[in-house]
C-alpha cells in the first residue's frame, strides 16, 4: 500500500475505494449485531418482545437498496478502472502530475519464468540477466512474458499488478517506477518445491547508473545461447545472480516457441502443419520438412505443395490460417514435368 510507480499506486487506491464502500455496509451490520446482541439480552425485561413479527417493508427497502446502490457504484468503479489498468495498455502517463513523453520508447524486457528462477532478456541492449532485473525511473517498462515450465505468476508489488506467465503463450504488462530504489519481485504463484525462493530484485535506476548497469552485463564473458539456456533451464533453487554479455538472435522466438533444443519442433511450426491438414503419421518421416514452415515467405504456394487436393478451399484455409477475413490470391497447382 506504498507503491512506487503509478500504475501499483491507482490499483492501490482502487483497493481503497472498494473498502471504503464496502465499509458503507460492513460497519453497520456489526454495531447493529453487537446493539441487537445487548438490548435484546434474555436478562433485559424492557426489550419488546414480538414473536409474531416477520416483516417489514421499511426494512426491506433499506436492507436491500443500499448494498444495490453500493454494487452499482462498484461495477462502475471496477469496471473503469479494470480497463485502464489493462496490463496490455501502453501506459497513458507516468505518474498523476507528469505526461507520457512521446519520443521515449518504452524499455522492453523479456521475462522467462523458470524452475526455480527467473530470467531477463533486454533485446534493446542484446543481455540478459537471471534473478535480477534492473529499469530506469519515470520510464514506461513493456514486459514480455512467457514460461519454460508450469504456469507461474510474476509480481513486483512496487511496480504493477500481478499477471502470469504460461508455456507456449506471451502476456504482456505494462508499468513504470517512479522512485529510485531496489524492489522485491516474486513468484506468486505456487509452482513446486522452489516456490518460496524464486524471488528476484527490480534495482530502479536514473539513466545514468542503468547505462552503468548494462554495461557491467554486457562485460560478462558468457553468452545466452541454445546451449546455456537448456543447461539454465535446468531445475535449481535459490539460484545466484547471473549475467550473460550476448544473446543469441531469435532465442526468444525459440523460447516462446518451445523449441530451443535441435531435437524439438516449434510450435509455430507444429501449428502450421495443422493448419495445412495435419502430418498424420507421415509427419513423424518428415519433420525437417516441416521445421520453419510458420516462416515461410509464401504459405500459400507451400499449401498448394502439400495439399493439392485442397487447392480448391485455400481461400477459405489460408483466412483461417491468419485468423482474418481477407481475399486470397489465386494460386497455381504444381504440376509434374
């Protein structure tokens, strides 16, 4: 309840609010109990005692309009404040008294939830760290998020509300710390054995001393590559602070994608391959033909090259494949020489 940055402090003061209200009921239902429970004591003689009554319609009317009007007064407050604290909303503004400046671009940081630990890939700066995560004051941070493992939750209770991280998907979460400072992040979501040691520190930053931070990362002599990340990825509990210097290009891809080992097929890929028609039995002889065709330049003409016998539906395949209602161009059959 003594946030650093904007966007904990509206949520904040959303809890406020909504105790305040419920409040408008709660206390009166306990000084009417505890008054209830004294005047009409077996031992107090004067109380009337009415055993006949069963209703009232001026009671009713006060028992059942006022937490009505403190509902309706919830929803709306819930509901405006919910959509402007989407963790998928670029942020309208730094704090209460200053404004969004339109030439800073937001600092994006990929976030990998691991068994026991996490890890942060800063792509702008091409390092990464593992439980330790840095960022600069009064400058909007974009969190990518995924998960090599279960479901898990990422939380900086300073910074911004709390969202998950999952396998195979990317959430997003937007927020920014206003005062210079080191803060606590955690999981906050049970995950196994490590679960109450997967914590990390969020260091805020001026400009300065985040150029400074990234530049002592940037010296390490390891580098996140295919290979680290699999041994990274390796359950461990209460792991140490660790820097890479390097990260190799399009690991994030591969990360969210589930297939950082040579072994694997990217699930994008796999989903390709699914939205072709499937590989049945005979995709188990053909992955390295279907390894990258989510990347290939025209899916239209490798649909044609797979699923001939489909040519005539590839209009309506392919839409769905992008998941948008759009005119396919006609596509030409391979035929045979």
């Amino acid at each position: 309840m003594n946030p650093a940055g904007d966007v904990a402090a509206q949520q904040g003061d959303l809890i406020i609010y909504a105790t305040v209200l419920m409040l408008i009921v709660i206390v009166p239902v306990l000084v009417m109990t505890l008054f209830f429970a004294f005047k009409y004591r077996a031992d107090n003689k004067e109380a009337t005692y009415d055993p006949e009554w069963d209703h009232s319609v001026s009671l009713e009317i006060v028992v059942w309009s006022v937490p009505l009007a403190i509902i309706i007064c919830l929803a709306g407050l819930t509901w405006v404040a919910t959509h402007r604290l989407d963790p998928y909303r670029d942020l309208p503004r730094i704090s209460a008294t200053k404004p969004i400046d339109q030439n800073v671009s937001p600092l994006q940081v990929q976030v990998v939830a691991l068994d026991w630990k996490w890890l942060f890939i800063y792509p702008e700066y091409n390092v990464a760290t593992v439980n330790e995560m840095a960022v600069i004051v009064d400058r909007p941070v974009e969190l990518k998020l995924t998960s090599s493992t279960v479901m898990n939750a990422f939380y900086v209770p300073d910074m911004v509300g709390m969202i998950y991280a999952m396998a195979g998907m990317e959430t997003e979460l937007n927020g920014v710390i206003n005062s210079a400072g080191t803060y606590e992040g955690f999981a906050s979501h049970y995950n196994g054995t490590g679960f109450s040691r997967m914590r990390f520190d969020v260091q805020a930053l001026d400009e300065a001393g985040f150029e400074e931070w990234t530049a002592k990362v940037a010296s390490a002599e390891q580098a996140l590559d295919r290979r680290s990340f699999v041994e990274l990825d390796q359950p461990s509990i209460d792991e140490d602070v660790r820097y890479y210097g390097s990260v190799q290009e399009g690991l994030w891809q591969r990360i969210l994608n589930m297939c950082v080992g040579d072994d694997e097929l990217c699930m994008n890929d796999m989903m390709m391959v699914d939205a072709l028609g499937g590989g049945g039995i005979a995709g188990l002889y053909n992955r390295e033909l279907y390894r990258g065709l989510c990347s290939a330049d025209n899916p239209q003409g490798v649909f044609a090259i797979l699923r001939p016998d489909l040519v005539d539906r590839a209009e309506e395949i392919t839409a769905a494949m992008d998941l948008l209602p759009h005119e396919t161009p006609q596509m030409s059959v391979p035929t045979e020489n």
